[in-house]
C-alpha cells in the first residue's frame, strides 16, 4: 500500500513522547503498557499468548508480517495484545503456511498497529525510561488530548488482568504437540494418559498444554479462581500453574490456592506467572523491572550451565525475600534476577522463562520430563 493511500496514526507515550505513523489493522484507540520485545520471529505466537494482555507491544525486528498468519501458532484463540508497533509491515506474506496476512488478521480481531515509526529509538526509550504507559490512535492525532487520555490509565503494577484471560470453565486438553515441525527429539505421547495434571489456568500458553500432552499427561484445565478442594477432587498427580498477565502480586485467590495446595504433597510446577505465584505462595515477595525481558535468547542457568531461553516478564521474585527452604536453580544471566526456583523437601518447582517455546529455542523442554519424574516417583 503506498503511504498516500494509508491512514495516519499517532503514538503517545506517558511522558509525553510521541511518534507520528500509519495505521495497519484495525482503526481508532488502543491504550496500553508499551514494552517491547527483541524476537525476530514468533509474531503470532507473541499476539495470541495471553501474558501479553493489557500491553502494546513494539516489535524490534525492523519487519513484520513476512510469514502471514495461521491458526497452528495461535497460542489462545485470539490476539490478546492491546497494539503493535512496527518499523515496516508486509501485506504480502510468503510462507505455505500463510492462510491470512498480518495486517488484515489484526483488523478482523480490532487490533491496532502502526508502522513507519523509529522502533530503535522507541527501544532506547523504554530501555531508558522503563516501560510505561502509552496509546496508538488513528481518531485522536492531537498530542496534548491523546497525552490526558494515556496519563489517566492504570499503570501495570497493581493491575489484575489474569480475571480477563482465564478459563470460564472446566476442559480437558489432549492434543501434543505437531512433530511434523516442532522439537527435533519427538516425545511421543503415551495413549493411556497414566498421569493427569491439572493446570491452573492464569492465562495458559497452547503449547504448554501440548507440551504437558506429549509427555503422556491426561491435562485438566481449571479457572484461576478454582478452590483448591475442586482441584484436588480430580486427584491429580501433579498441579501446573501457567503464565499469565499483570501484576502477580494481585493474583491473591491463586496465590492463596497454591499455598493451601502445598499440604497436599503434589508436584507443583510453575512458568512465568504460576512461578511468581508459587514463589509468594511460599513467602517471597515481588517487584517489577523497569522494563522487563521478552525476547528468545535470554540466557540463564547457574553454575557452568546455561539454556538459551524464550521469556516473557515485567515483574520478578525478589531474592532476598526467599525462605531459607526455597533454593535458587536458575539466574537471568543479563541482570542476575531470579530465573528458577525449588524446594529443597517439597516436590515444588518453577521457572521464570517459556520451557514450551513457541516461539523459542527448545534448550528447556527436559523440565517436562523432570515434571513428570516427580509425579512417578510416589507411583
């Protein structure tokens, strides 16, 4: 589309920045936390994961929508992003996977975007400043009255978004993942489902769930707010507790649940969000970076081992804060905040990064097998 032909937009930032650009996808307002996210693949994978809820996303790679769309990486039904942010857009995608461009994706679930913006200086901003608040419209071009609109909007911390994003109701999950193109080592899936987990559901990632069916789990999927009695009628093997959106530190019903949960002696385990709520559960506090970690080459681990890992945070655990029985596995090796946590006695573990990928290196996938190990053992 030549530049004549496209819609204006404008981006404001809650300090007063601001970027003029053109509209791709949906049109009028969209007001959001603005992060941004280093990835140079997994658009679509970033727009549908339900951790993204409540943010404006700006995309570093200098181009987006190369691959189209498809609803084989959608990782929930739909995009849960408030906005993108891009240097360059393509409106013609090339992959045979493709079955719908980007930008008309976007505009059929009202997503906005804008384009022809700087996304490196934005970056350094954010880098600098710390992630904030911010709008993208295609209604209001006025600076000053976009600027009172975005400066009365909550800020994230102290936000509950997972009550927006979770399960309202009970379902099961069968399906692994597609070996045809994911993981080059296969698990194949056990067809008895001879463990059955139940996953709390705080704004789950698809591909957590195949993951969890690949390793033969018969996955039972249950609302954040799920009393842990109902949990523990499904006499399940083990307790997952996933990703999701928001300040964790708000999430009281499920970080009360998980911790009346820990009488029960069940393996626990958490990624992102279900690791910032089994970290509170046991008596640590958290914080919020000043502008978090989403890319997919973070490196972490501890003592001569590192994993290359996919991660997706605004807030994290604060060490000093940890009970003498809780143990760090794992450091964010770019600012040494914690990454994995255990228990020394309890069967209870968490990460602060994506084991599923999707998009994402696989360096981190063995922490299924460790999950399921700790759900045999008492068998």
């Amino acid at each position: 589309m030549p530049i004549s032909a496209a819609t204006p937009a404008l981006l404001v930032l809650a300090d007063g920045t601001s970027y003029c650009g053109w509209s791709f996808g949906a049109t009028g307002t969209a007001i959001g936390e603005v992060v941004f996210n280093t990835a140079i693949t997994g658009y679509q994978e970033v727009a549908t994961d339900p951790s993204y809820s409540g943010q404006i996303v700006t995309f570093t790679y200098p181009e987006l929508g190369n691959t189209g769309v498809n609803p084989l990486d959608e990782e929930s039904a739909y995009p849960h992003i408030r906005g993108a942010i891009a240097r360059n857009i393509s409106r013609r995608p090339s992959n045979w996977r493709s079955t719908q461009s980007l930008p008309d994706y976007f505009k059929e679930h009202n997503i906005l975007g804008i384009y022809g913006i700087d996304t490196r200086s934005l970056t350094r901003k954010l880098r600098s400043a710390g992630a904030m608040n911010g709008a993208i419209s295609t209604e209001i071009l006025d600076t000053t009255e976009l600027l009172e609109i975005v400066q009365s909007a909550p800020s994230m911390a102290g936000l509950n978004l997972v009550k927006e994003v979770t399960t309202p109701k009970v379902y099961e999950w069968s399906e692994p993942t597609n070996t045809h193109w994911e993981f080059g080592s296969p698990v194949e899936a056990t067809t008895d489902a001879s463990l059955t987990v139940v996953a709390i559901d705080f704004g789950i990632k698809r591909n957590i769930l195949r993951r969890l069916a690949s390793y033969g789990c018969r996955v039972i999927v249950v609302p954040a707010d799920t009393p842990p009695e109902e949990i523990l009628q499904h006499n399940p093997d083990g307790i997952f507790l996933s990703n999701g959106p928001g300040d964790p530190a708000t999430v009281s019903e499920g970080i009360a649940t998980t911790k009346a949960l820990l009488a029960s002696n069940k393996p626990i385990f958490g990624i992102c969000m279900g690791h910032q709520i089994l970290g509170q559960s046991l008596g640590a506090q958290t914080f919020k970076l000043k502008f978090g970690h989403r890319g997919l080459n973070h490196p972490a681990g501890l003592e001569q081992q590192v994993e290359i890992t996919s991660q997706n945070h605004g807030f994290a655990i604060d060490p000093d804060s940890l009970d003498a029985e809780v143990e760090i596995t794992h450091l964010n090796l770019n600012d040494r905040t914690v990454a994995g946590l255990r228990h020394k006695s309890l069967p209870l573990f968490s990460v602060q990064y994506h084991p599923e990928a999707s998009p994402g290196p696989h360096d981190a996938d063995y922490l299924f097998e460790q999950f399921v190990k700790l759900m045999r053992e008492p068998r």
